[in-house]
C-alpha cells in the first residue's frame, strides 16, 4: 500500500496507561481540535432511529452522548480500553436519562459481539494510534459484526494538506509526553482492500489539526 506512516508510538498497554492519564483534559483536545470531525461523523452515520450502533473507543463520550439522541428507540453499545475514559463517559452519559446503551471495557481486537449484530460501527481517532500491521485484522474485526449493508465510519488524524496541518506530525516526532500519539493516516485504503464500498470522505481541519472522516459500507459476497 503506497502510503508512508509514521510508526506507532506506544505499545498496547502504554496506550492504556496514557489514556488513563489524559482522560481528565481530553474533553480539552476533543472540543478545541475534533469536534469538527466528530459531528460530522454523527452527520454521515445517518443515523436511523431503531438502529443497532457499536462505538469503539469512545473515551469520555462525547459522541456517545450525541448518537443516543438520534437513536432513541434504538440499542448504543459502547468499548473503550481506559478504565478512566469510560468512568467519565458514564457520568456524562447518566445525564442524558437514556437507558439504551451498555459500556464494556475491552480489547477492539477481540470484540465481544456476535457477527452480524450492528448497523453502524464509529470510531474516532484509533487507527491512528495503532501499528499499521493491526489495521487490517482490527477492521477485519469491525466488518464482521456489521450486518450485511452495515455502515462503518471512521475518524483519524489525517495527513496534512497544508503546512498548518503538518505541524502536528512534526510535533509527534517530537515525542511530547501530553499528546496521545496519533499521527496521520489515510483509513480507506484498507477498508477497499477487505472490501467496503460505496466509500465517502471528507478533510477537516480544526486549529490546523488535520482529521479524515471516512464511511464504507458492507456488502454480502465481498470475502
């Protein structure tokens, strides 16, 4: 695949750890630098109301939040490795007065649904924290327990288009203890090649933070 990416920075369990130190200003990178991104991923999920949804790494919550409320009538699953993440998504949650939803705790790896169960998967800014040699078996993962004309949407750190945006790969060169370390990647690339279709993709730069937003869908017949 003709795509230079940076190598990951943190091993699984470092990447726990560290998001259990950040989580208590998170919100601060999620509002100021990806809330552009993150509402237009809730915008392209189309969200039908009764739908199935699975979001992965949903850190403190702050687009969990906002699919309960366009899925009210529907069922809202949630899995975050960060123990500190998910405590602060259920407070922010509990205040929504929906019920509909079950947070785990857990590996995207190894993810504890049946195939076949969800009509839309999200999830905001994981690849670009991982190696790319778990790209493909993770996504493998996620289109498993997509039904059959599921939606996937995913949200990166993308590769800059302008010198703005570039900035922040070279900031992760740097090795900043408080940052998350993503760097930019392109996802659609790898959702073609285990066979997504019908494929949407939109940049967005917010305080030259570079993001991808990135929709497939699943086809029957495709492997």
């Amino acid at each position: 695949m003709n795509q230079e990416i940076l190598e990951a920075r943190y091993t699984h369990e470092e990447i726990v750890r560290k998001y259990n130190w950040i989580a208590p200003i998170y919100d601060l990178f999620g509002i100021l630098m990806e809330s552009k991104a993150r509402q237009r991923a809730i915008n392209m999920a189309a969200i039908k109301n009764g739908e199935t949804i699975l979001e992965v790494a949903f850190g403190t919550g702050l687009n969990f939040v906002e699919i309960l409320k366009r899925n009210p009538q529907g069922w809202v699953n949630g899995i975050d490795v960060s123990m500190k993440m998910l405590e602060r998504a259920r407070k922010r949650i509990s205040k929504t007065g929906q019920d509909n939803y079950t947070l785990y705790l857990g590996d995207c790896r190894h993810l504890p649904f049946e195939d076949g169960t969800f009509d839309i998967l999200m999830t905001q800014y994981l690849l670009d924290i991982l190696p790319v040699e778990d790209f493909i078996p993770i996504l493998l993962e996620f289109r498993s327990v997509l039904k059959d004309g599921g939606r996937i949407v995913l949200v990166n750190m993308a590769k800059g288009e302008r010198w703005l945006n570039k900035i922040y790969e070279e900031i992760y060169k740097l090795k900043p203890p408080l940052l998350a370390g993503c760097r930019g990647v392109m996802a659609q690339p790898f959702l073609e090649e285990i066979g997504f279709k019908e494929f949407e993709r939109e940049f967005v730069s917010q305080l030259g933070f570079p993001s991808e937003v990135v929709l497939g869908v699943k086809r029957s017949g495709l492997g």
